[in-house]
C-alpha cells in the first residue's frame, strides 16, 4: 500500500515548453493525470458510439469525480518510477 500523505508532502517542480515552471505534489499529479485518463476514456468511447462532442452533454462531474478518487492511488503507484526520475537531474555529471 502507498503512504498517501508522503506523496502529498513531496513535491516535484515540472516545466513547460514555456519555462514556465510549475510545483505541485506527487499526489497532485497523480489526480491530473487520472483526470486525463478520465477525459480519454469518455473520448474513445463517444467516437466508439459515433457521438459528437457538441451534441450531446457527457458531463458528469460527480462520476468523473469518483473516477479521480477512485484511480488515484493505483495511479500514484505506476507512476512512481517516473516521478523518481523527474527529481533526477540527467545533464549532471555526478548523476553518471
């Protein structure tokens, strides 16, 4: 099981194609991403049943809500690995 308040504590900086540089939580990144999942599977599935977009109203906040919540910690697990490897710095010599 993954101690969910460490990830919450631990921050990692990511930046933009912009240099824009933004912090937020391991635990943050992980309910964005889950969103995103979210987001992809309800795509696949409108162009799955041939429904546009605009037509029809596939909102459903609370459902994506509980997606998120739900996802999240099986999220935070697979994506520990890279999290690790954003904290690295690769262009260091000392890191070779």
């Amino acid at each position: 099981m993954i101690n969910i308040n460490k990830h919450k504590e631990t921050f990692i900086e990511l930046t933009s194609p912009k240099n824009k540089k933004y912090k937020m939580s391991e635990y943050e990144v992980s309910r964005w991403f889950s969103l995103i999942e979210a987001v992809d599977i309800i795509d696949t599935k409108a162009k799955q049943m041939g429904v546009r977009g605009d037509a029809v109203n596939w909102v459903k906040p609370i459902a994506i809500q509980k997606y998120i919540d739900e996802r999240t910690e099986s999220m935070l697990f697979e994506i520990q690995d890279d999290l690790s490897k954003e904290k690295r710095c690769t262009t260091s010599p000392e890191q070779e």
